[in-house]
C-alpha cells in the first residue's frame, strides 16, 4: 500500500475515525521523537473499553497521570535489571524443564508441536514474576483445568484486542453487533476479571497468613505492600489491570517471536547451522546454555533481531493517538488521529534495508550496535518495540526470553520438518500478537550427550 500512495497515508474510517498509516523511518521518528507529547496516547475502542478495565491498565491507557503511575510503579518495581536479575534462577527452570520436555518426546520419535512449549516457557517465566505460580508442564501449581482456562482466556483477550471492529467506525451499527465481537469482548472480559479476582483474592490471603513466597518476592505481593504501606494508592482493579497487562504483553509477543524463529531456521537451514556453530564455539558442549552466555553469543541475537524485522509478533505497534492539532510531512493531521506504525511495511521498506529487504538474513544486524533492549527506539531502524514514552518497557525482557529459549533449542537439537510436511506455512493468525496460522511441528534429534538432559533443575 505505501508502494502505491507513498510513506503517509490518510484514511478516513466510518464517518469519525481518522487514521494515519506509515512505514517511514524519518515520520516515524517526528511521531515517536519529536511530537512524543502529541502522539503518546492511545485510541480507545469496544475491545479496549472491556478488556483493559476501561482505560485502567497501562498498554491502553490515554496519556495521563494515571498511565504515568502505572509506568513508574512497572518500571520501578517489576522491570528493574536488578528485579530481573532475581527471577533469573526461575527463566533457567523453565527453560530447562522445556528442553526435557522435548528431549523426552524425540527420544519416542514424536513430532514437536513448538507453540505448546514455547508457550508454556513464556507464560511461566511471566506469571512466576507476577504470581509467583507456574501454568503448564510438570510440577505446575495448578490443576490442569485451571491452565487451560488461564490460556483460553488470555488467547482470547489478545485476539479480540486485534481484531477489526466495524461498530468501532460506524457506532450507528454498534447495536446491532454485527460480527459479534462486542459479545465476545464482554464474555471475555467477565472470565479476565474473574480470573484475576482470584487471583488478587489468593495473595491477600496468603499475606494475611504470611506465607513466604520461596524467597523471591512477586509482582503481585509487591504491589499489595506498597499499597498498604500508604506508598502508592492502587485500587483492586488497578492491580488486576496491570497484572492482566504485562501477562498479555509479555507472554504471546516472545512465544510467537520464538516460533517464528523456529519456522525461519527451519527454511534456512545454513543459519540455523552457524548458529549451532556460534553456540558450540562460546558455550561448548559440556554444559547448556545459560543466561550469562547471551551476550556472547552475538549470531543468536542477529537471529533475534531479523526475526522481529520480517515476522514481527504484531503487524503494527500499539497505535498512538494524538492529543492535538498538529502537522506530519507537511499535511494538517487533526487531534483525536489514530497512528499506525506498520512494523511489517517498514521491514519489506528498500530504502531502510536495501535490495534484499524481503530476504531472512541475520547478518545485516552483525555491525549493529544499537542495544534494542535499552534504547529509545528513535534510531527507527528497529521498531519492533515501538518508540517514545510508550515504547515497550518489556523490551529487554522478551529480548532475553527469546534468546534463551532458542539458544537452548538449537544447542540441545538438530531440527527437521516432520515428512508429511513439505512447506511451511508463513501467513499469520488475526490478533495483537500474531503467531504462525498453522502451528509449527517439527522433529528434534539430540545433539548432546544424553546425561546434559536430564540434570536436575538448576
Ligand atoms: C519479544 C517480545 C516483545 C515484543 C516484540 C513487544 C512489543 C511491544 C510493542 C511494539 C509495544 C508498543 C510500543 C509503542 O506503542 O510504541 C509494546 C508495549 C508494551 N509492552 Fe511489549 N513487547 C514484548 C515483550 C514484552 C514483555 C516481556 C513485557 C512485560 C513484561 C511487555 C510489556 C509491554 C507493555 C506493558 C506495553 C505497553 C506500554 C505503554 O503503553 O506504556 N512487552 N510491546
């Protein structure tokens, strides 16, 4: 589309909503940069209205001082390399238990279905922060019923965040609920906040009790003693908003970037062997991966990078909205403008990335010295994590899941495509994050010493 109207475009949605697209490094640094405080807000939407307690959460909230709150209280207390750094002993657990997982079903010669696992990975390195409760695998927390509801409903919530909603443009047809998403945003809504009520319900009372929590301290219990401690004035349904949030934004963006790396590697085989190569050379052998080694391992984040580039998690950024009347290019952009910032053009973009843009190929980030994960996001080069003050604060974080997990996946296996599969399927499914339509299957066959894994949990 940008190939046929140019680097900006204006569309009028319904008889309301204006809409500006673009996939232009130098705009997109005038709307991430230089206009920040015009554009930092976000539209609101059916879907937003009931899945993001009306505005009470971070990723949707408008610009404002409630946002601002929930952002320092996040960066503050949850995201802080030193916070991180504690919950390191708990990403080495599942990364682990994943890789026994798989060597298990590949030594019985089954097929690897990869969502399932990296799934399980993201999702509890994420709630074991926030909850201090682990979903899926062995030795879970919970029932499996419980875990199957838990990921229904935050899969659910993702989908409908993404989704196009018609009485969103056209409010006359809201009523009518044409495609039946305000129906099912409501539904879902009522499971999140069920769901998170018991959640919040579970750690009040184990701190009236005073049950320890294994020494590491989680989000949740975090944010209930600033609240007593009179620090911070959290209502209950601020608490479930940032809860459900980070869950939301952490989880499905790094699984699907996984899986889209496994499903890149898999059609270049000749790059998933330097980085075997790459892996062998700074780790050895002799023992697995561990986080400390990630910065070592300079090809794997290259892998990393061009998979965020040409297969994002999400077609778009978060939109941002404007907050006033103001100019971009040259044109008049009226306030109350939605922004979209595809992620998707801008990586197919020849003027950003040359002739061979359309090409999976991880060496183009080798002399890149931006550090994405502490970066503002204003070199435009890398937008996978957006930009400006609601660039995401998870950056660093997923960046270090999706290593982790692909460093233990090509160290411990080689990988093929199961005989009945002949092409991979790269189209994607509709949602806020989007992970491959056709979950990845593929067979895995050891490639180390078969004691390396079965060592107990770290
Ligand atoms: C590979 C993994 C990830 C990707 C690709 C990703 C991508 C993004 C993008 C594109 C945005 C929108 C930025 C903007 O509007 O300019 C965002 C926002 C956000 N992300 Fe991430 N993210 C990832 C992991 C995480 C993790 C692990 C967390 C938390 C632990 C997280 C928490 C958030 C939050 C809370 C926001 C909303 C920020 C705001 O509106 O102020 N993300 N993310």
């Amino acid at each position: 589309m940008f190939q046929c109207y140019g680097p900006i475009i204006f569309l009028k949605l319904g008889y309301h909503v204006n809409v500006v697209a673009t996939d232009d490094p130098v705009i997109m640094r005038e709307i991430m940069g230089k206009q920040d405080d015009v554009f930092s807000s976000r539209p609101r939407s059916i879907a937003t209205d009931f899945l993001c307690y009306y505005g009470h959460d971070l990723a949707f909230a408008p610009m404002g001082p409630h946002w601002k709150t929930l952002r320092r209280i996040c960066m503050e207390h949850l995201l802080t390399s030193k916070r991180l750094l504690s919950y390191r002993r708990q990403r080495q657990e599942e990364v682990m238990l994943m890789v026994q997982e798989i060597f298990a079903l590949s030594m019985q010669g089954k097929v690897i279905l990869l969502r399932k696992f990296l799934g399980a990975f993201s999702m509890n390195c994420i709630t074991r922060m926030l909850l201090g409760k682990r979903f899926f695998g062995p030795a879970q927390s919970c029932r499996p019923e419980e875990a199957a509801r838990f990921e229904k409903i935050i899969h659910e919530s993702m989908v409908l965040l993404g989704l196009f909603n018609i009485g969103d443009y056209l409010p006359i047809l809201r009523p009518f609920d044409l495609q039946g998403y305000e129906r099912r945003a409501r539904k879902a809504f009522a499971s999140v906040d069920a769901l998170q009520s018991e959640l919040l319900n579970e750690h009040k009372l184990k701190k009236q009790r005073g049950d320890e929590d294994g020494g590491t301290t989680n989000f949740i219990d975090v944010l209930l003693s600033l609240r007593e401690a009179g620090e911070e004035k959290l209502t209950d349904q601020t608490i479930k908003a940032i809860v459900q949030d980070v869950i939301a934004a952490g989880t499905d963006t790094s699984s699907a970037t996984n899986e889209w790396a496994m499903a890149q590697l898999l059609r270049h085989p000749n790059v998933c062997k330097k980085a075997q190569e790459e892996l062998d050379r700074v780790v050895g052998r002799e023992r697995l991966v561990e986080e400390e080694d990630l910065p070592q391992l300079r090809y794997l984040r290259c892998i990393a990078m061009e998979t965020m580039r040409l297969t994002p998690s999400g077609p778009f950024v978060i939109p941002h909205y404007s907050t006033k009347d103001t100019q971009l290019a040259g044109y008049d952009v009226p306030k109350g403008t939605q922004i979209l910032i595809s992620i998707y053009s801008h990586a197919r973009n020849k003027k950003v990335w040359g002739k061979d843009a359309e090409v999976f190929y991880p060496e183009r980030h080798w002399t890149d010295e931006t550090k994405i994960e502490n970066s503002n996001g204003l070199d435009m080069k890398h937008v996978m994590f957006g930009g400006g003050r609601r660039r995401c604060p998870g950056a660093a974080l997923g960046l270090n899941l999706v290593m982790l997990a692909l460093g233990h996946l090509l160290q411990c296996f080689d990988w093929s495509l199961p005989p009945n599969v002949v092409e991979i399927d790269m189209s994607e499914v509709a949602g806020l994050a989007a992970a491959p339509a056709t979950p990845l299957q593929a067979i895995a066959t050891p490639r180390l010493a078969i004691p390396l894994y079965n060592l107990p949990n770290p």
